[in-house]
C-alpha cells in the first residue's frame, strides 16, 4: 500500500516556540491529521526539509520583530482540512 501524505508539516523556526509547536503537533493528531514536527538542526534547513516531505500545508512557528508568530500556508487546498487546522492554531497561539 502506498504511504499516506503527511497532511500538516509543523515547523520550529523560532527559539523558544517547541512547547507550543508539540502541543500544536498533539492537537492536530488528536483530530485526525496526519502532521509531522521538523524542530531538528539549523532553523532555515527545518522549513526546507519539511517542504521535502510534500506537505499539503506547514504551520511555521517564526520570530518576528521579537515576538513568536505562527505562519500557515496551503500548499494543496484539496489535500487538508485548512480551516480546521487554522482552528486549532489559534487555540495554540493563546
């Protein structure tokens, strides 16, 4: 049988943003995605890895102006539920 396409790439950029990252990572498991967490070696290298992996979105947890943020992008509308993961990004941004 042929692998199933990790739905979600959950991305550490930033210093500090593990904890919510894993949560977020959790979270979407919990709810029937199929997401990987890329938080291993150089922060620029993480995102370009997980673009191998041919997500259908990333959520990446960045540095911006000294505050975490969270940047979502669809890559495969058809392929995710993007409206039910923005939910849940947002519950881990609080």
């Amino acid at each position: 049988p042929a692998a199933e396409r990790m739905q979600v790439a959950v991305v550490v950029e930033a210093a500090g943003s593990e904890a919510a990252a894993i949560g977020l990572l959790a979270g979407l498991r919990n709810a029937g995605f199929s997401a990987e967490l890329f938080a291993s070696g150089s922060p620029r290298k993480r995102y370009d890895r997980a673009m191998k992996a041919s997500p259908a979105m990333t959520v990446s947890f960045q540095q911006r102006d000294g505050e975490i943020a969270i940047a979502q992008r669809v890559i495969d509308g058809d392929g995710v539920d993007a409206d039910a993961v923005a939910t849940l990004v947002s519950g881990a941004a609080r």
